[in-house]
C-alpha cells in the first residue's frame, strides 16, 4: 500500500543570476584630458561673449532710442524758435506807424493778439514797447529781463499800489526772486510762480486787442 506522507511540490532549483559588474572607466589619455579641457573653457567663453554682445547691443540701442528722442525733441524745440523768430519778424515789419499816445496809454498792459492765436505781449513801461511773451520759456525770460528788485517789505505793504509802480514787474530779492506783476486795473500784486504758472496768470491778466492797433507799438527785443 502506498502511503502519502503529505503535498506534492514542485519545486525549482533556484539560479544565481550574474552580478552586472560596473563599467570600467575610460581610461583618458594626458592630450585627450587637455583637449576636452579646453574645449569646456572655449564653450564657456562663447557663452560669456555671446551674453557680453547682446548686452552691448541693448546699450547701444538704448542710446540710439535717448538720441533719436533727444534730436526729436531738439528738432521742435529748434522749429519753434525758427518760427517765433520769423513771426517777430513779421510784427517788426507790419509796424509802420508808431502810435506813442497809444502806447503810453497801454503801458504796463498785457495784450493778447485776438485777431491771431492769441499771443500775448507785454508793454514795458521804461520804453512803451512791447515784448512777446511766448511759450513759458520767453515769459521767464521777459520777467528775469524786465523786472526789478525789490524787497519783500515793500511788496508786503501795499493792498493797493500807486499809480507809478502800476504795469511793472518785481523780484522779490529776498525770496529767491519769486515774481510779481502790479496789474494796472485793479492796483494788486499777483504772484506769477513758476515759467509754466507765470506764463498762464500773465495770459489771464490780458486784454485783447486788435492787430491794427498792437501794430502801432514797436517790438522790443530782450537781451540775454
């Protein structure tokens, strides 16, 4: 009788599998070694001059930008004197019959040429000739040129001003020369500020005024 003593089991021998052994290294030889060397060195280079060149070539179009918008701003700026010059010309020649009662009486005033673009020019009371007044730039300018020193005592201590201070034009000499217009209509000082702030108060004090009569006042020039 045959007696099972318990399971079957199949069983399979196990295998040892090859251990996988590291690569040898690659031995490099001393000209190889230099050559791999200097070619890294040669890539890095590269890399800087390439990076050095681009930086260059923002700069340099950078500076073409500020250039091209300097010349730009040059070139108008340069259009407009040529154009205020030829336009002062222009009033020089169409005055060809100086009216002096007229301008005695417009002393001091501030006129605006109503029946052109509204330029406006002021009346200097010393030679009753008028100075245009222009952009913000020519206004500072007539006001460094024309004005007077005075002290702010004497500016502080008028509500009104007599008749032979009406028209002109003060720097406070004791306030970094800040500007004052005595407007003759109303006897008051009125601050004029900045080029820009001067410029826009010395327009609202003017009165408008005919080419057929501010052509009877002679052009004044200013000296720089």
């Amino acid at each position: 009788m045959a007696i099972n003593l318990g399971k079957n089991y199949n069983v399979t021998p196990s295998v040892k599998k090859p251990v996988k052994q590291p690569p040898k290294p690659i031995k490099l030889s001393g000209p190889t070694k230099a050559f791999i060397k200097f070619s890294l060195w040669l890539a890095a280079l590269l890399a800087g001059f390439m990076v050095l060149s681009s930086t260059i070539i923002s700069r340099e179009a950078d500076r073409s930008l500020v250039s091209a918008i300097y010349d730009n701003i040059v070139g108008v700026k340069q259009k407009q004197i040529k154009q205020e010059k030829s336009f002062l010309e222009r009033e020089k020649d169409l005055v060809t019959a100086p009216d002096a009662a007229l301008a005695k009486r417009l002393s001091g005033d501030i006129l605006l040429q109503v029946e052109s673009k509204g330029e406006a020019w002021y009346v200097y009371p010393e030679d009753n000739k008028k100075y245009f007044l222009g952009r913000p730039e020519d206004a500072a300018h007539a006001l460094k040129v024309l004005g007077t020193g005075a002290t702010h005592v004497f500016l502080s201590g008028y509500t009104y001003f007599p008749a032979d201070k009406l028209g002109r034009i003060y720097l406070d000499t004791d306030a970094n020369g800040e500007a004052y217009y005595i407007n003759p209509k109303d006897k008051k000082a009125y601050f004029l500020g900045d080029p820009e702030n001067a410029f826009e108060a010395m327009r609202d004090l003017g009165i408008g005024i005919s080419n057929q009569d501010i052509r009877k006042i002679e052009v004044g020039e200013l000296v720089n």
